[in-house]
C-alpha cells in the first residue's frame, strides 16, 4: 500500500467513488482548520472493476473521475493530489488507515414478481470490509440512500459481528447517517458545501462526532444541521424527501395534458401560482425524469416495509405512481409529437440531449433513452446531439458533438437545457425549412419560438397548447 505522507492530518476513506463519492472527496479535501491548514488525508475506494479502476487511475493522476465544469471541484481534488494528501484504491485494508469513513456505495432497485426489492449482498459485503478492517473508534457515516431501518437491520448487526469476532467491545461502534443531497453540474461541490444537511448517530457519541465532521465541511453559519432522533429517521428523510419531488413532477403532468388540449399555456399558470410562497417549489411539464435518485427513491419505503420490517401490506400509491407516470413522459412526448409528424417510419429525427440534467455527462436513467428506444420502434431514424457525451453504449452509436446540417431531419426535439442550447442560435440554424421543432423543456424565450413559426416551421412546446 501507498502512504499517505501527511501524517499529521485526519485519515478520511470515502468508499465509493461515483458521481456523489468523488464529490464528497473534493469537498473533504479543501477542508481548513481556523488557520487555514488542511484538515484531511483522503483515501477513496472503490471495486476492482473496470469502471472502479478507471475511477480510481483518474483521482490518483489527480483528475475527478467524470465530466464537470465546476473548476473548485476540479481544483480541489487536483490540489490533495499534488500535496500527497489523496489515494485513492481498491485494496481495503486501507480502511484500517482511516479515523473516519464515509460510506457512498451505490444500492440499486430491482423486480421480483411486480415488486420492488434490494439486492444487499454486495452492500453487505462492503459493510463487512469495513468491521474487519475499521479501527474500534472510526467514525462511520453512511451517505448512501437506503431503505428506512438499513442502518439498523442491516449495518448495525455485520458491524457487531464483526467486532464481536475480533473481541472488540460493541460500545467501541461509532455508526452515523447523513444522506447527501449532491447535484452534478455548474454547482457540483457547492452543492455539498453549501447545503441543508440532516444526520443522526447510533449514539449521543456517533451523532455528535458526526455533527463536527460535517461542521468541517460545510457552511453552518447559513446551512445549519439539523438532527434527528434516529438513524431510521434521517434515513427515511432523504426518501419522503425524494418521493416528494417525484410526485411534485407526476402531478403536473396530468395538468400538462389538458392545457395541451384546450389550447392555453400551463407555464403561464404556473408561474403565476409560484408567486404564492407556499407554492413557491410546484413543478413544471418536462421531457422526463431521470438520473439516479427520484427513479427509484421512492420504492424504497415499500420495500423497506417489507423487506426490513416485515410488514406485508403497507402500500405507497402515490410515491410509486409518482415513478412510474415519470418513466412515462418520454412517451408522452412521442405522442404529442406524432399527432403533427403523423408517421414515424422513416422519418428523421434529431434530439438534443442525451444526458439526464443539463451540464453533465451521466446518462444514467435518462429520459433520452426512453425517448430514442420507443421512437426507433416506431421506424423513425434517429440522431443524437450532446456537447457533453461522446458516444452511448446502449444504442452503439456515436453522439454528435457538433450541430449537423438541419436538411436532412424532419423534426427536432430539444430535451436537455445544456448552455450549449440556450445559447444556439436556433432562429439561423433552422431558417426556413418547414421542419417540426419540438421544445420539450420550455427551455427558448418566447421569442424565439414565435420567430421559428413566422419562417415557416411548426413549433410544439410540451405543457403549451397556446402555439
């Protein structure tokens, strides 16, 4: 194993560097104490996988492991590199190095008979690394969205059988949760630094270590903590939160459809109700919903219900419906298109965007791919457009990273807010071509649209029935 050469700082090991892992390490390493020194060592882990290696030579050549324009992150982790205070691995036993570990392993969502499940073993796993390599008095604090009752189900037993087997008092346990709420993009480290954060403790002692870790790293003099009575709570926080939103988003989109019909603006409405401060968050009409967290979130109460508190028939209509009427929307989207392209088969169509949030690279769960599978169903011939990706497995294709001659396309569906689109200048791109624009985002000014029609092409927006 490498050394880490600072030996004087705190030994911090994020396990699990993906797009929240490798975050969480560049905010832990600008951490200064009030004299302005560092206050971490940092250790990332990661599996021995391909794309866990690849992480992994990224951060140790001092690089984050993805895409991202948000230079202090970048700066950050390029910065714990050149000082020898990051390494980042797949051998465990680096976590007998560490006096605080942040867990950010990922657990997924899978289907067994029409319901939902999670699949633990690998979880678990990692868990049991942890107890047989931890020193007695880490500090551990689980990032990971978990089902509601994990830390205590799950976590909290491996860890005492763990250190039951090296004959370590179980008092010695120092568990926490704080979930993380981090958004790639523009803002990718201030998200975590300067943000809301909710956590909990085993014990009075974990949650109160816990408090001083995050107190390091975070701005609490205008993001204050707050903490919860226990760990199943602050775990059942980041999902009612999540489930929340992914309602918000599933609600609209009923009203969506009947503003399409009768011809008015839902944007406008909405707007309007956003001037009231207790409505102030309600969402709007859009392409879809993807990425990592408000696809599956929401299932996890019920599983959770089921799989960890063996109550049986709890159900949670809303949270789910609010899922699967987002997975949806791509669909939507086609119908709403067709009903002006009229036939799909061999039709051109190009879509701007790929990813599942603007000024990101991930592809994970976008709505994109949705879109692009149904449509290539239909017989549609389909190109896609994203200054941020390169090429996309699913589909084995190359995506455009420069905007194509319009002539050969029929229709162009915007569906991602990258800059890049905000800033194109769609009125001379398509002239006056007689294509089918279809702004599935609201993401152009009024404006444009009304200049893209009066040259002679037909605009559709999602949510609008005005056009």
């Amino acid at each position: 194993m490498k050394k880490i050469i600072k030996t004087e700082l705190i030994n911090i090991c994020i396990q699990g560097l993906g797009y929240v892992g490798a975050a969480t390490i560049a905010a832990v390493a600008r951490a200064k104490d009030n004299k302005g020194n560092p206050i971490y060592n940092v250790i990332g882990l990661d599996i021995n996988n391909k794309s866990g290696r690849q992480r992994i030579d990224s951060i140790n050549r001092g690089h984050f492991p993805f895409q991202a324009q948000d230079q202090e992150l970048l700066k950050s982790i390029k910065n714990a590199h050149k000082e020898k205070r990051l390494i980042a691995s797949y051998d465990v036993r680096y976590i007998k190095k560490a006096d605080i570990i942040v867990i950010n392993i990922p657990l997924d969502v899978n289907w067994k008979n029409k319901l939902p499940y999670v699949k633990f073993d690998n979880f678990d796993k990692a868990i049991v690394d942890i107890g047989n390599n931890m020193k007695a008095d880490a500090l551990i604090i689980v990032e990971t969205t978990v089902p509601p009752g994990t830390c205590e189900k799950r976590i909290l037993p491996i860890l005492l059988n763990c250190f039951d087997k090296r004959k370590i008092s179980s008092k010695k346990i120092n568990l926490s949760h704080s979930y993380e709420r981090v958004m790639p993009g523009p803002d990718y480290l201030d998200s975590i630094i300067n943000n809301w954060r909710v956590y909990s403790g085993y014990t009075n002692k974990s949650a109160n270590l816990c408090k001083k870790f995050l107190s390091t790293i975070i701005n609490i003099n205008k993001y204050p903590l707050t903490k919860l009575s226990s760990l199943t709570s602050s775990e059942m926080a980041k999902i009612m939160e999540n489930s929340y939103r992914a309602v918000n988003i599933a609600f609209i989109e009923e009203w969506a459809r009947f503003s399409e019909k009768i011809g008015i603006n839902s944007f406008e409405i909405i707007n309007s109700i956003r001037k009231r401060p207790t409505h102030n968050n309600i969402r709007q009409p859009g392409f879809g919903v993807g990425g990592y967290c408000l696809t599956k979130d929401p299932y996890f109460a019920s599983l959770s219900a089921r799989q960890l508190f063996n109550i049986k028939n709890l159900k949670f209509p809303f949270s789910e419906l609010g899922v699967s009427t987002n997975d949806k929307m791509p669909i939507e989207n086609i119908k709403i298109l067709k009903k002006v392209i009229k036939t799909f088969k061999n039709k051109n169509i190009l879509l701007l965007g790929a990813t599942y949030r603007s000024e990101v690279d991930d592809l994970r769960n976008s709505p994109s791919e949705t879109f692009v599978s149904e449509i290539l169903k239909l017989g549609a011939k389909v190109d896609i457009h994203d200054p941020y990706v390169k090429k996309w497995d699913v589909f084995k294709m190359k995506i455009l990273n420069s905007m194509p001659e319009i002539n050969k396309y029929d229709a162009v569906v915007l569906a991602v807010s990258h800059k890049f689109y905000t800033n194109f200048k769609f009125i001379e791109w398509i002239g006056n071509k007689g294509i089918i624009f279809m702004d599935a985002n609201n993401i152009l000014a009024e404006k444009v649209y009304n200049k893209i029609k009066k040259n002679g092409n037909k605009v559709i927006v999602t949510g609008r029935g005005d056009l």
